[in-house]
C-alpha cells in the first residue's frame, strides 16, 4: 500500500512540466517530462543546429547540462535530471566525436530542471566578438628578449657546471647578474650546448627587483622574435592577440563567449554559485581556464609560430573573473567590505594556473583597484591617460559589469556599476547577443513612425533593394544590445515613447506598429512575410528592463562628479567591446550618460584589451600602472547613500533630476506622456 502511494508520487513528480535554461542565449521556458534537449532548443527558439534529422549521426547539436545549485534561476539541476546516455551517445565518446561532459541534444530526454549550454560551435548563428584594438603610440619594452651567448666549454682544470659557465657569458657579453632557471628549463641545458657547439640564444624575462629568470634556450642563433598573448578576460567575452615582442605587431587575433556564462550571466550569479555549490569555485576555474586553452589554439592554428616562442602573457579582467581564474573562492567579493584576495599586480607560470597549451610563460595580471573595480579598470586608463588630461575625462568601459573612471591629471576617481546583461541583448523579449542576422542599428521616421534597420553581416539598410538579397541567404534573427539601445532611443526621439517609458496605444502614437499585449503596449520593429512567423519587438518590460541598466550607468557617474565636486564633464570616452558599437547621440538621449557636449563623446573600442596590450610590450608600463592604482579615489555604489535617489531619477528618458542642456541643443524631445493614471487624477483634481 504504501510502496504503491510512493511509486504514484514519484510517477506524478516526473511527470510534471520541467524547467529548462539555455546559455549563453538566457532563454529559458517550460517543457514536457521527457522532451529531448534538441526539442526543448525548438521550442524555445534556442539557435542549436541539426542537419541529420535527430538521428545522433551529425553531431552538431551537442551540448554541455550544467550540474548544481542555480540560485538566479531557482534551479538545482541533478545528473539524473537528464536520462541516462543511449547508445549513439556511448559510440559517439568512443570515436571521440563528443566528449563524456557533453550530450547529444536529439538523443538525451529532459526528467528534471535543468542548466543547458549550447557551445559555440553547436549554433548556428555564431556569436560575433567584436573587441578590437585600437593602439595609439607603444614604447616597445619587453619583460622578455633574446640574447645570444657563446659559452666556454668545460675544462677539467677548472670543472665548473655548465649553467654557471652560462651566467659567466650572459654576465661578460651582456652585463646580465644574477640569474634563475626552472627544473623544466636546466634537464635540457646540457645538450641544447652541445647541440649548439656551445653557442645558444636564451630567452630571458627581466622583472623589477627580482632575479632575471633563463625561459628557454635553444642551440645556436635563434633566427627568430619571442610572442607574447594580451587576453581581455570578459564576464561574457574572452578576446586574445597574439602579438611579435619586438615589432608590436597584431599577428592574429580571436575571440570566444566565456563559457562561465551557464553558471551565471552576471557577476554575482557566479559568486552565488560558488557560494551554494561545494565544487562551485572549482568548476567556474576549470571552465574559464579551459576556454583559454582552446583559445590560445585557435590563435596558434593559423600561425607557424612555435608554441615555445610564446613566453608572455598578460591578462585583464575584473575582479570576480580574477579569482575564478585563479581558483580563488569569490564569496567576500559577494557582500561588503568587497575584499580582495590581492589587489597588487601578480605574477604567475602558465602550467600554475593550467594555461598548459603553453610551454614555458610568464603571466601578468594587472593590479586591481578596489572591491569590483579591477584589472580592466586599471588597464583603461593604461590605454586612455585620464591621468595625463588637463581636461576632466569620463570613461564608462560599458559591459555586464561598469567600471567608470573620472579625472585628470591632479586626481581620479573610479567605481564600478552593475549593469546586468540587458546591455548584451539578454532579458529582452527579442534580444541576442552580436551574431548576422541580429538588428545592429535603427532609424524611425517622425511622422510615418515606421522604422528602417541594419543587420548584422549586411552593409546595406532595410530600404535598399540590396537588403532584400541578403534576406534570401539571412534571417532576421532578433536585436543585439547597440540596436536596443538606438531602438529604444528612437521611439522616445518620435514620440512613441514617454519619459516615463511608457509605450503609447496606436491611437495615441498613430501608428499600427503599437500592439496592445496585455495592460501595456509594444512596437514591432520587423515582421516576416514568410512562414518563419518572425516577429521583432520592443516591449514595454523590454524598456524597463534597460531602464534600469541605463540608471545604473548614470549613477554612478552623478556619484563620481559628486566626488570630484563638478557639474559638467568636458570629454567622456565610451570603452569596451559593446561601448564602441553604441550610437553617442542615442545613448545620450536614453540617458546612459552626464549631459556632455556630443563632439566630446566618443568611442575607445576595446580600452582594455589595448591597456593589456602595452603591459605585454611595455615593462615600464607595468611599474607605472602599479602607481597609479594606489592613487585612484575608489568609490562603493553600493555604500553610497545618493546612489538609490540617482538611480530613480535617471530610470526617466533621460532623466528626472537632471537636465541636459547639450542634449538640448541638438534635439527636442517630444512632450508626451501615456501614464493614464496620472492624467486621471489630474483631470479629476481640475
């Protein structure tokens, strides 16, 4: 009797509706017990591809489930949540075609909530990862440089070892003292002479105070430059350049999604993870060290350049994505005081950190500044030289997570604002991250309020006849976070939006692109005339959801000026991957920024990537920028008593608090307001 009541509960538990969220794409829905991942992906519009008709033979739609404790989603996912692997799978991992973390999408049945990752090479639509450098002028000064040496051979009169006869020679030809050398390094040293008769060329890193230490030595004249990697360690992007230590030249560059990314969208989804699983740090650390590897080949594949040539790395990022990296439990990073395991500039081997595609490297990472302010902040202004204007200077490196600096060269000041991933396309109704197909840019007619696109991967605007031949090869897929932005922008600039952010009715808008959805209304940006039924929108919780994301932008910059004692902001510096792709006009008049004169604002690419870049080149850099941290006033938002009363005031398009008279001057923006509750109190008052 018993047994049986447990056997219909267990029946009725698995037979329920069960929760499933992709990553990186954050859609997330409800599906029937037993539906394979592949048609949940279907279902939820999640870009996972197929081309064998879910038989298990392409392979393409392999994914990797996530295990643990997702506080964000409400989820614990559990291994047996999904069921056990069949038989196409099993053969699948033995011809190495999968991996045993990973799962085929039409073979594997969904039991349970679950965490599901779409790798990058399962979707279709691949991301797009736009962090290019832009480098002004570079002192090229390597930590590591070649030298060659002819070494003395032994003598049995004077039996000395062969590496102290190597130092003798650094110190005679060259006036190098005192140097260290790794096991790794000294096993070979004796034949690598022989092999060279007793010239070689050593490869030898030179770090302020301390010991020079031999990288690596090779017989005879090494006809040949030493590599070094700038990495901009994203929350949501991990981009790399291989760079030639002497010239300073760009050899190659590439870029992936941070596959952390299905443990948490944002920073703090992560520190909870870690907090909330006993393996959470661990997992996050060999995620991220993971993506590097596979990273650094993908630079390598198409270069001839030996492995053993790269001996530098230098590496940006913030904090939480500093100690993830470092297998560093993030957890004091999750509540105030916001300390750090170490703030100072580190030093590292590669194979210490599991950076083990490398043979024999350095790594650098850049100081931190304080609490979430991290080595990405201190690599900006490495980039930028706020500290160096005599005019005050605003950088906002916009991304998940904001760091702001404001200064000049008599004082800086810096804090960090959390944005969330609505900025990257993620939490919007139609959104998705950079990838073709994806709306990039917007214009909406004033009077017709019908709207004109770009996509991306077509040079060409939704008007022109040349679009509609992209069209044949391209679907419309959604918007990334530059078009939400100018989108959003836009309908506020033609009056289908209120300051409020409101959304207008198509009587009060005159336009049929205004949709009443529930008790708000929405604007349809596309809608196909083929049977795919693709509809793009704004909806009105899309507004809010980058209302909040703005506000938290524009507040901590209004706590910044505070700080500084200033009203105005002469020249601002939009940075970051997602930074360089913003509209200057549109985000002043969603009110992502102070009210600046919008001559003076503009885009830095990627700040960041450009501040790792003259570390790996310059090692005078390094030392400067160590100086400089300890000089920069830090700011806590989240301690800050005017934070909440800026942020409220700047959840209006642009602002409740503050006026912006720049702005002004090169727009008017429409005087309407949708907010019938107001109007109705206001008419009954009267």
């Amino acid at each position: 009797m018993n047994t049986s009541k447990k056997n219909n509960l267990t029946s009725t538990s698995k037979s329920k509706d069960q929760t499933v969220v992709f990553t990186p794409s954050g859609l997330r829905g409800a599906v029937k017990n037993g539906t394979t991942i592949l048609d949940a992906a279907r279902q939820l519009g999640v870009d996972l591809d197929s081309v064998c008709g879910g038989r298990g033979i392409c392979t393409k739609c392999k994914v990797k489930p996530s295990f643990g404790n997702f506080s964000k989603f409400n989820i614990e996912a559990k291994e047996d949540n999904l069921a056990t692997s069949t038989e196409i799978e099993k053969k699948s991992i033995e011809k190495n075609r999968i991996s045993c973390d990973e799962r085929l999408g039409c073979q594997t049945k969904i039991l349970g909530d679950m965490v599901i990752d779409v790798p990058e090479e399962s979707q279709v639509h691949k991301q797009v990862i736009r962090k290019r450098i832009e480098l002004k002028n570079i002192d090229i000064n390597p930590a590591t440089k070649l030298y060659y040496v002819e070494v003395k051979e032994p003598d049995i009169h004077n039996p000395s070892g062969d590496l102290q006869r190597l130092n003798l020679a650094l110190k005679k030809q060259w006036g190098i003292k005192k140097t260290k050398i790794s096991l790794k390094i000294l096993k070979n040293l004796q034949y690598t002479l022989r092999k060279g008769k007793w010239s070689v060329t050593c490869a030898i890193f030179h770090q302020d105070n301390e010991d020079n230490e031999i990288m690596n030595i090779w017989p005879g004249f090494l006809d040949s430059n030493l590599y070094g990697i700038a990495i901009d360690l994203g929350s949501t992007t991990i981009a790399a350049h291989l760079c030639d230590l002497h010239t300073g030249k760009i050899i190659n560059s590439s870029g992936i999604m941070n596959p952390q990314i299905r443990f948490g969208e944002d920073l703090m989804s992560r520190v909870s993870f870690s907090m909330m699983n006993d393996d959470g740090t661990e997992k996050l650390k060999e995620t991220v060290q993971g993506s590097l590897n596979t990273l650094f080949q993908a630079l390598m594949k198409e270069t001839t350049i030996d492995p053993k040539l790269v001996v530098e790395l230098s590496i940006v990022c913030n904090p939480v994505m500093h100690h993830l990296l470092l297998g560093i439990n993030p957890t004091e990073l999750g509540q105030a005081p916001f300390a750090l395991a170490s703030s100072d500039s580190l030093y590292f081997k590669n194979d210490h950190i599991g950076l083990n595609f490398l043979d024999n490297a350095n790594l650098y990472l850049l100081p931190c500044i304080a609490g979430h302010v991290g080595a990405d902040a201190a690599a900006v202004i490495l980039s930028e030289a706020p500290n160096e204007s005599e005019e005050t200077v605003l950088i906002i490196d916009v991304g998940t997570n904001a760091e702001l600096i404001l200064g000049n060269k008599s004082e800086l000041y810096a804090c960090s604002s959390p944005t969330g991933p609505a900025f990257e396309g993620a939490q919007i109704s139609s959104g998705q991250r950079a990838a073709p197909g994806a709306i990039e840019k917007i214009k909406i007619d004033p009077i017709s309020k019908d709207p004109i696109f770009k996509v991306i991967g077509c040079d060409y605007w939704s008007n022109e006849e040349q679009f509609q031949n992209f069209l044949s090869n391209q679907k419309i897929t959604g918007i990334c976070g530059s078009g939400i932005i100018e989108a959003i922008a836009e309908m506020r600039m033609t009056g289908i939006l209120d300051a409020s952010g409101l959304i207008g009715s198509s009587s009060e808008t005159g336009s049929e692109r205004c949709i009443s959805e529930s008790r708000t209304n929405s604007y349809i940006i596309y809608k196909s005339t083929i049977n795919d039924e693709t509809t793009i929108k704004i909806t009105n919780s899309d507004v809010r959801a980058i209302q909040l994301a703005k506000a938290a932008l524009f507040a901590g910059s209004r706590l910044l000026m505070d700080e500084m004692k200033i009203d105005k902001i002469d020249k601002i510096i939009l940075a970051g991957a997602f930074g360089a792709h913003i509209s200057t006009k549109h985000a002043m008049v969603l009110g992502m920024i102070p009210d600046c004169n919008l001559k003076n604002v503009t885009s830095a690419g990627n700040a960041a990537g450009a501040g790792a870049m003259i570390a790996l080149l310059d090692r005078k850099s390094r030392l400067e920028i160590s100086k400089t941290v300890k000089k920069i006033n830090k700011i806590e938002t989240a301690m800050a008593p005017k934070f909440q009363e800026y942020f409220v005031s700047a959840s209006a398009i642009p602002n409740s608090m503050f006026s912006f008279p720049e702005l002004d001057k090169v727009m008017k923006l429409p005087d309407v307001s949708f907010n019938h509750k107001k109007r109705n109190k206001r008419a009954n008052y009267n």
